[in-house]
C-alpha cells in the first residue's frame, strides 16, 4: 500500500500540466477511456489532468470474455467470474481508500472529506458490456491532492548550468506497473494480474495458460505543449491529449520511466537581450549619423 502511495504522489510532479489544462469532465466514459489500446487483454491505469486542479484516476481490468467463451467455459460461470473480479477489484480500491481515510483522520478537514462533494469521490466503474472492470478516484481539487499526498515532492527540476533562453522543465518517474511492492516481492504489474488470476480461480476458472495482458498508463491533459517519452500520443475527441505507455509482463522488469517535459522561455534574458539589441541599434543609429554628417561637413569645406 505504501507503495502505491509514493505511485500515486509522484504524480504531482506532473501538476505542471494543470496551468495549460482544460475544464475536466467527471463523467467522461470508460468507453472513451479505453479506446486506445491495442490488446484484447490489458491492465490500465489512467490519469487526467483538469485546468481547476481535479485529478480523475483510474484502474480497470479487461473481462476477457470472448475468449473465456472460446475456451469452453458457460456464460453463467463467465458472469460468476465478472462477480469475483469486481469483489477484488473493490478490495483493492478499499485498501487504498483506507490509506487515505488515515491521512485524514490525522488532520481532518471537511472540505477534503472522502465522499460524495468532498475532496476525494470514489466509484466503481464498467463499460456497458462488462468487458472491462474498475474504479476511479477522483481528486476535486490540487489542494485535495495535495492533502492525501502530504510527502510528495512538488520541486520541478530542469535543465541546470549557464543562463538559456529556453528551460526545459522535466518530471519523471518509473511506471506504476514496473514498481516492487517490497512487502510481496513483487512489481504492481504482477500484483495486478494476480487480482485477474484470482478472480478465476474462485470459481474455478483455468486462466493462467490464456491470461497474458497488457499493461497500459496513460496521462491525458488538454495542453499540446506538453511532451512525454511515451509511446504513443492520441488526440481524442474531447480534445485531451493521451500519452499512452504500454508494455508487456516480461517488460516489467526493464525499470520503464515516464517522462513529460515542456519548454518555457526565460523572459528576463529574452527581455535583456532585446534591451541590449535595441541599445546597439540606437549606437549603431547615432555613430553611422554622426559619420555622415562629418563627411558632409568634410564635404562642404572642400
């Protein structure tokens, strides 16, 4: 759980993004939120970014099952399976609503409460089909965010050295998936598919041959002026721009980063610059001016 914890807080570290975002919709669908992976199979973890600070996250889980039937098993046993999933998926969503329902029992504040119009909203989540499986947290605001992530370090390094006209801003972190949960010996990719594996196996479901998922992040926000090192960037219709990670089990162990950037222009030396340039040009100005009109006095008295 600690783990997850610092996952999430390093998330911060993006909240640059916020000063170029737009107004994030809270009802976005899950439909939309899954279009742009392209594995039948797969694990995700989103997050969007909102201009007012909201943070929606998000973890779902594909149901598989089109390819459960193919394997033989009955629809009731498929919907059985759908059952013990969303119970281990609301498991794990509980424990880390009880991670943070102890950060607020230490400081209580009612306007970052956990519920419904506090600072942190949860809801279990599906598509219309049950294809695909999850919850969201909702973060209402940065200052919500930033009291159930009380350690997170919110300094963004950039570029050190001699004076640029250009600073390169830069946040990164490794991939949620990638990261060791020390206490199980495991990464969170891992601990991920074993939710899946263990919903199949309550009743009595044989998926560790057939069960091979993606494992897909993506970081959306409404600012082109970000950059990131992923995979893929997709421009949806609701104009966010999704930058899409996706890696496979073996990949797990390769300690993925995540990386945005963006670029910003250092004013005062921009400001300073042209200051001097509009200094050399009135000197240029008056020495040419005063060369000519000595050439013409020189003129004159020949």
């Amino acid at each position: 759980m600690k783990k997850f914890k610092h996952i999430l807080s390093c998330l911060l570290l993006f909240a640059f993004a916020l000063i170029f975002g737009a107004g994030l919709d809270v009802a976005q669908s899950l439909s939309e939120s899954t279009a742009f992976t392209e594995s039948d199979s797969y694990i995700k973890v989103q997050t969007i970014v909102g201009q007012n600070g909201a943070v929606l996250q998000g973890f779902y889980f594909t149901t598989n099952q089109q390819t459960l039937l193919e394997q033989g098993a009955s629809t009731q046993t498929i919907q059985s399976f759908k059952n013990a999933l969303l119970s281990q998926i609301n498991h794990l969503r509980n424990l880390m609503i009880a991670s943070f329902t102890n950060i607020y029992l230490q400081n209580p504040q009612t306007e970052f409460v956990i519920g419904e119009g506090g600072g942190l909203e949860v809801a279990l989540v599906s598509d219309s089909n049950e294809d695909v499986l999850g919850f969201q947290l909702l973060f209402t605001s940065q200052e919500a965010w930033s009291f159930y992530h009380p350690q997170t370090d919110t300094e963004l390094p950039s570029q050190q050295g001699k004076p640029e006209f250009i600073t390169t801003h830069i946040s990164q972190g490794q991939i949620i998936f990638a990261q060791t949960l020390s206490n199980l010996n495991i990464t969170v990719g891992q601990y991920l598919k074993n939710i899946y594996l263990s919903a199949g196996q309550t009743v009595g479901l044989e998926v560790e041959e057939i069960y091979n998922p993606q494992f897909v992040y993506e970081y959306a926000l409404s600012s082109s002026k970000v950059h990131s090192n992923a995979d893929e960037v997709v421009l949806s219709s609701d104009g966010l721009y999704h930058h899409i990670w996706q890696m496979s089990e073996e990949e797990l162990e390769s300690d993925g980063e995540i990386k945005l950037y963006f670029y910003q222009a250092n004013k005062e030396w921009w400001y300073l610059t042209i200051i001097c340039v509009g200094i050399a040009i009135v000197l240029l100005g008056a020495t040419i001016s005063f060369i000519l009109k000595k050439r013409k006095i020189k003129s004159k008295i020949a």
